[in-house]
C-alpha cells in the first residue's frame, strides 16, 4: 500500500472536479485527480523544507562572509515559500512526506558541505537546485486547471523567485566551482529524485 491509499480519505479535504486539467488523459493506474493534487502539495512542502535546510546550512558556514546578505534573502524567500505550502497541506488535509527526517538532515549536510567547499561550490549548489525546481514547477502549473487558479499563479510566482536565486548563483561564479559540471549533475540528479520519492512516500 503507497502512502496516497494509507491515506485515501484524509489527503485533501476539497472536492475536485470531474473535468479538472490534472485528470486529463489519465492512464490506468495513475493516481486520481485528488490524490495528484495531494502529491503536488506534500512534494512542494518538502521541496521548499529541504531548500530551507540547505540555505541553514550554508548559513552555519558562511553566515559571516561577504554572501551572507544572498543567502540571507534567499533563505528568507524560501522560508515564505515553506509557509505557503504548510498553509496549504493543513487547509486540504494533505500529510507531510514520511521522508521529512530524512531531508531536514541532508538539505543541511548539502548545505553545510558545499559552502565547505567554497562560496562558489555554494552557488553552484543553489544553481543546480533551482534548475530542477525550475522545471518541477513549470510541470504543475502546465497541470493545474482554473479551479486551482491561486495554486497555479503561485507556482509560477515561487518559479520565478527559484530562478532569481538560479541567476543570483551564475552571477556570483557558481560556474567556475571547482569540479562544476560534476557537482552540478549530481546535485540535479539527487533533487529529481528527492522529488520523485516525496510525491509518493
């Protein structure tokens, strides 16, 4: 039994239409209209706890430097971001990712470890976050139908400010971070899959 069947009668509280956009061309076997909503909410919760973990992380390593004001603003942003989710996972009755532990350790250790690495290696971090999230967002406002208009124009609103924070890296050297392309690739890869699990568990 998946987490969404465990909880098929307390993931969201609101009615969803027949015809909304997130049920259109299901196949069998995908989750029902409800339970994508449901998914999109507690995946966007831990997406937006995790980037808090990491931007606390890079905090407790270079909170005193010269990048402290970007990481401050972003973090900032992203704690807003977090708030908005919260909000929403009570006001439809979705539970949280049973992977919340999980990501409250590791978004700090990224953190913490990149900013080890150097101020660069930091950005190039919040640059390979952002390009995921970038993409993840943009799939889920394509999906959401006018009933969830707010959601949507949400969405592409905290899209906009992940990709402020991308650029914000680029401008700051992200790029010239030792081993970058490396770096970059796995922290793309572990986001989309931290993504994939949240949905679901």
């Amino acid at each position: 039994m998946t987490g969404d069947d465990a909880n098929d009668t307390t993931e969201t509280g609101d009615a969803v239409p027949a015809g909304r956009k997130t049920g259109a061309g299901r196949l069998p076997g995908d989750p029902d209209p409800r339970r994508q909503l449901a998914r999109m909410v507690r995946v966007d919760h831990a997406g937006e706890y995790g980037a808090v973990r990491i931007y606390e992380g890079q905090m407790a390593v270079l909170g005193r430097g010269p990048k402290a004001g970007l990481l401050r603003h972003m973090k900032d942003q992203e704690e807003q971001h977090l708030d908005y989710f919260q909000r929403q996972m009570n006001h439809r009755r979705v539970r949280p990712t049973a992977l919340t532990p999980l990501w409250h350790v590791m978004g700090y250790a990224l953190g913490a470890g990149t900013a080890l690495l150097g101020e660069r290696a930091a950005m190039a971090c919040t640059v390979a976050v952002e390009e995921a999230i970038d993409d993840h967002y943009q799939e889920q406002a394509d999906a959401l139908g006018d009933d969830e208009a707010d959601l949507r124009e949400t969405v592409l609103r905290f899209r906009d400010e992940e990709l402020e924070h991308r650029d914000i890296g680029l401008e700051h050297e992200a790029e010239r971070a030792p081993g970058y392309p490396l770096l970059s690739g796995a922290i793309k890869a572990g986001s989309r899959f931290a993504i994939w699990l949240s949905q679901r568990l």
